[in-house]
C-alpha cells in the first residue's frame, strides 16, 4: 500500500484509508486483534494516533495511506 501519485490532494484525503468501509480503528478491534499489543501500551495511547487494521489487505497501517481498493463507508 502507497499514496497514489494521481488525482488531487483533497481526493487523496477523501479516500485515504480511515474513511474506508475496510478499515478499522477502534481500539477494542486492535487489542483483540494483536496480541501482545497491551504489553507495549495500550491502543487506546495516543502512539496509535489514526493507525488500524484494513480488513481487504489484512494489514496494518496509517489511516493517512490509501489504495485503490478504497471503499466510502
């Protein structure tokens, strides 16, 4: 997964991965997902800021990246 060097910078923010129906980034779904996540920290901490998981690629990532399986919510 990677920025997309084509369509315009508000595009890109739109379609940027936390707005995709494939992503989640709820901590809940992030400390039941990883484990061992809350021997580190917490998902809830701010080190997670926008992170979460995408349920398409089955990967974990920033909610600024995005790809061209982007979905709206």
């Amino acid at each position: 997964m990677k920025a997309s060097d084509s369509g315009g910078a508000s595009t890109q923010a739109q379609q940027c991965c936390k707005n995709c129906r494939f992503f989640n980034g709820e901590p809940a779904v992030l400390e039941a997902s990883i484990p061992g996540l809350r021997v580190m920290g917490s998902a809830y901490s701010a080190v997670v800021h926008n992170d979460g998981l995408c349920a398409r690629h089955d990967r974990y990532l920033s909610g600024t990246y995005h790809c061209g399986d982007f979905q709206a919510r």
